[in-house]
C-alpha cells in the first residue's frame, strides 16, 4: 500500500475553498464530494478567507505617509 501525499496547486485549493465559501455548503460536504480531507479543506477556507479580508481592507484604505514612500 503507498502512501503517497496527494499535491494541489493553489488554483485548486482557491476553487475548492470557494466551493464551501460562495455555495454556502459545509466543509464537510464539499471535502466528500472532491475525495478531501475535511481538515485540509477548512484550512483552505480559512486562508481564503482572510485573503479575501485582505483584499477589500487593502483597497479601501488610503495609503498613509509611509506606504505612499
């Protein structure tokens, strides 16, 4: 038996987690369905997530002194 570890690019990791995130399904479901550990899956989300708070912050928010540097 292999226990070879499984590798996903990060194009895959986002449209898994915005499986979960934009369907409003559980981690749980999802990680059924694409054959995932759910462990993984809610860690993807969870990055994405916080990617995605980072990115309406960031462009909401006029640059100050030292960022406009």
């Amino acid at each position: 038996m292999s226990n070879t570890r499984r590798k996903f690019s990060t194009e895959y990791k986002v449209e898994a987690a915005h499986r979960v995130i934009d369907s409003g399904r559980t981690s749980t479901e999802v990680a059924q369905e694409l054959s995932l550990n759910e462990g993984s899956l809610r860690a993807w989300v969870r990055d994405e997530r916080k990617r995605m708070q980072a990115v309406q912050g960031g462009s909401l928010e006029p640059l100050g002194g030292p960022e406009k540097a």
